[in-house]
C-alpha cells in the first residue's frame, strides 16, 4: 500500500485493511447488470455506492489532515496533491490528458487483477 497509496494507511493495519475491504467490495459489486445498466437500482450498486463512498471518507480525512498541519510526506498522495488533483480525482483511475501536466503519477495494468504505479514525465525527451 506504501508504493500505491500513502503514508498513514502503511503504517496503520486496522486502517488499511478497512480501505483494502472497501475496494474489494466496489470490485465485487461490479456486476455485469451494474456495468450495462448502470442508472438500475440494485444492491450491487448500493454496495459499489457505499464503498466507493467510504473510500472517499478516508483518503479526503488524510488530505484535510495535510493541508490543515501543512504536513507533507514522500508518498504517491503527496504527489497528486502537488499537481493539484482533488480527492475525487485522486482515488478516481480514469483518463487523463498528459498535456495538462509535466509529470503524472498514474496506474498501469500489469494483468487483469493487479496494477502497478507509472510516472509519465512529458518534460523527458524520448
């Protein structure tokens, strides 16, 4: 969780193990029929709603936390903070126009269930 997240959740268990819970519940809640009609009410999308929403809870409380103390750390939050993201832009993985930064910190699909963190630098010639 160190490489992909932040400080605080590496270093507290009882925290990490609620977010690692979080994400595996919007993971299983993605179903086929929330995928293809995703306006359908249904449980799966209440649980997707629920965790994603408690995702949200923890990680917007860490960076309130840092902007209140002016704490920083050498962390991946750190750096999407520096770019100016959001906390829904930071716990969201979507597409995004590396023209609007010098350097992105991003995901990238090692197999179908794992991810590995990717610095694009657009400052470094190819």
């Amino acid at each position: 969780m160190r490489t992909v997240a932040c400080k605080e959740l590496a270093e507290d268990q009882d925290a990490l193990q609620r977010v690692l819970h979080q994400y595996e519940m919007v993971e299983a809640s993605t179903t086929p029929a929330v995928v293809m009609y995703p306006s359908m009410p249904s449980i799966s999308r209440l649980k997707r709603l629920w965790g994603g929403g408690k995702i949200y809870m923890t990680f917007d409380k860490i960076i309130q936390d840092r902007k209140r103390t002016g704490r920083r750390e050498d962390d991946p939050l750190q750096t999407l903070l520096d770019l100016g993201d959001n906390t829904v832009q930071i716990i969201t993985v979507s597409k995004v126009d590396l023209a609007e930064h010098e350097s992105l910190l991003c995901l990238t699909p090692l197999s179908s269930s794992s991810w590995a963190p990717c610095l694009l630098d657009s400052s470094t010639p190819a």
